[in-house]
C-alpha cells in the first residue's frame, strides 16, 4: 500500500476544533464581569447612604471593573484561538505498509505501525492512538473513494479500525468489571 498527498488546514480547521476550549476557559472571566456588575447594581440601587454623586463614582468605578474583566475574558478567548502559523503550513504524508509520514519544510515525523494503538474515523480525519505518544490525526479531505477504502482496509487487517471506529475518543472513561462487562 502506498498512499501519498499534501495537504494544508485551513484556519476553520483549528476554529472549530478550539472553539469550545476557548468559551471554557473565557467563561470564568465573564463570570466576574457578570458579579460586579450585578454588585454595582445593588450598591447603587439599594444604598442607603449613597447620594447622587457617589452613585456616579461607584457606577462608573463598577463599569471599569466589568469593561476590564470582559476585556481579559476576550483576550483569553483570542489568544487560545491563534495558533502559530506552521500549523498552517503544507504537509506531505506518506503512508505505507511500514509507517506514517509526515513532513513539512521545518520538520519530519514517522509513526511506524506498531506504535498505533486504536483509529478513530471522524469526519474531518483519522484519529491515530499512539502509544506514549497521544494522537495524531490525518485528513481526509484530500483522500479519493479508493485511497479511502484501502486505507479502511489495510486499517481493519491490522486489527486498528473496530467497528466502533466512527466513535471519537470520549472523556468518560470505559472500565470492564471482573465479570467481563463494561460500565462507565
């Protein structure tokens, strides 16, 4: 088997994939946004002893606070979303009977087979389980019909794609009990 093509991903490629990780980690920002704004509410609004022009300070104190903290928030979200430019850059794979390659003008790397643990089918890629190593996926937008079914198959021989294969990894971990059957 031999299979061989370029690729680069477009930014949406990272946008989708980083977006949910950039709102969880802006969430806790905007979360103090929301509290001093509604403290400032309260102070202003039910003080006893605020007369007019204090209340102009506090509110105008309070809306600074919030405008900083939604500034950190969006900076946050901003910052998590860039990725450095060689991400974007043009990779050539090679993919034969003895490994994966991937290269690009700055780097090269090789996965041979039996690093593989497990591949996961999703729609944008296939998600390669590499021992000690995490994932790496490869894109399947430049494959054609046949590089796709032979890949499936010499995949499938290997014992890598399950019939689960179109399952991304989970966060929730799977157990098996010692009488054999999984539970979550």
């Amino acid at each position: 088997m031999l299979i061989e093509f370029t690729f680069a991903r477009p930014q949406e490629y990272f946008r989708r994939h980083l977006v949910p990780g950039a709102r969880r980690a802006a969430v806790p920002r905007v979360a103090v946004a929301v509290g001093l704004a509604l403290l400032g509410y309260v102070v202003v609004t039910f003080g006893d002893d605020v007369d007019g022009v204090t209340a102009v300070w506090v509110s105008v104190l309070f809306t600074v606070a919030v405008g900083f903290a939604l500034w950190r928030a969006w900076r946050k979200y901003v910052a998590l979303m860039a990725v450095p430019t060689f991400w974007l850059a043009a990779r050539h794979y090679v993919i034969d009977d003895e490994a994966v390659h991937a290269t690009t003008e700055l780097s090269a790397v090789t996965y041979h087979w039996p690093l593989v643990q497990r591949v996961w089918v999703v729609p944008e890629a296939y998600i390669f389980g590499v021992e000690h190593f995490g994932i790496f996926d490869l894109p399947r937008a430049v494959l054609t019909e046949r590089q796709n079914a032979e890949l499936r198959t010499f995949l499938a021989a290997r014992g890598l794609l399950t019939a689960d294969a179109m399952d991304p990894p989970t966060a929730t971990p799977t157990r098996v009990d010692p009488e054999g059957s999984a539970t979550v």
